[in-house]
C-alpha cells in the first residue's frame, strides 16, 4: 500500500471519531506492508485528554510488537500531531510520520513548533505532509462547523 492507501484507512479512523462526535481524527501506524495500530479520538468517549488518535494507535502497535520501539514503523495521521502526540513519535522512536491536514493553531511538526526533527533529542523523525490534505482537512472543517451550527440553535433555544 502506498501512502494515500494508508491515509485512507486513517480516513477511516477519523469517521469513527466523527460518528461518536469526536474531532476526527485517526491515525494508524503500518509496518511491513501491514496495519498494526489503529487509533481514533475518544477524548470525550473516554474523558481522557490523552485519548488521541496517534497516541491510540501507537500504543496498540507497540502492544503488537511487544516492545516500545517501534523501529521500521511509519504513522499516518489525518491532522498534523499537537505537542503531546508529536513527543510520543519521538518516545516511541517512530522513524516516519505522515499527515494529512496541517494544524496551525497547535501542531507541533511544522505549523507551530517542530518536536519530531529537534537536533537535541536522540531520535528525529521523517516527516511527509499534506497526503490526501483535501480529504482531511474537509472531514475537520464539515464537524466544526456542524458543532459551530448546533451550538447557535442551542444558544437561540432552537435546539434540544
């Protein structure tokens, strides 16, 4: 699979959250021609801050492999990693990062700060960015805007 292909399982993911009125975002994380983590936001379902795609769908990888590394892995994220996410690909030792949508209000790879590339740590990652952008990028903005709907009606006594 390419990496549109894995972008579109991520997709995937990102509808999942969608569904539960989460942000939408998913990630999975690949290796060998294989998915072996798959994540999407559960915040909210979960009451968990850190309940983020990537960080879900790393933690089950490294559950698959039984250990921590994930060397050889490459992560697929439909929304550029906020600070927290992006420091676990470091952890986590992941050596390629590809997303979608890029987030100028909090990412941490290339919109605000870069945590994944910092010369200081022991580990940097690569980075591919804005694979399938329209598709992720459409997906985050149609909820927002629904919330942003919903909200109004309430405000105005129009809603449940």
């Amino acid at each position: 699979m390419d990496h549109a292909g894995y972008m579109r399982e991520a997709l995937v993911e990102a509808e999942k959250a969608y569904v539960l009125g989460e942000a939408p975002v998913g990630a999975v994380v690949a290796l060998d021609g294989k998915i072996i983590g798959r994540g999407h936001n559960l915040r909210e379902t979960l009451k968990d801050s850190s309940a983020h795609a990537e960080l879900l769908a790393l933690r089950e990888a490294a559950g698959h492999l039984g250990d921590w590394r994930l060397n050889g892995t490459v992560l697929y994220s439909t929304l550029e990693p906020c600070p927290m996410c992006a420091g676990a690909l470091v952890q986590f030792r992941v050596p390629i990062l590809v997303y979608g949508a890029a987030d100028p209000k909090g990412g941490a790879v290339d919109s605000v700060i870069d945590v994944v590339r910092q010369p200081r740590f022991n580990h940097r990652v690569e980075v591919v960015a804005g694979v399938l952008e329209e598709e992720c990028r459409h997906i985050l903005q149609k909820f927002f805007r629904e919330l942003r709907e919903k909200n109004q009606l309430s405000k105005h006594g129009f809603g449940c």
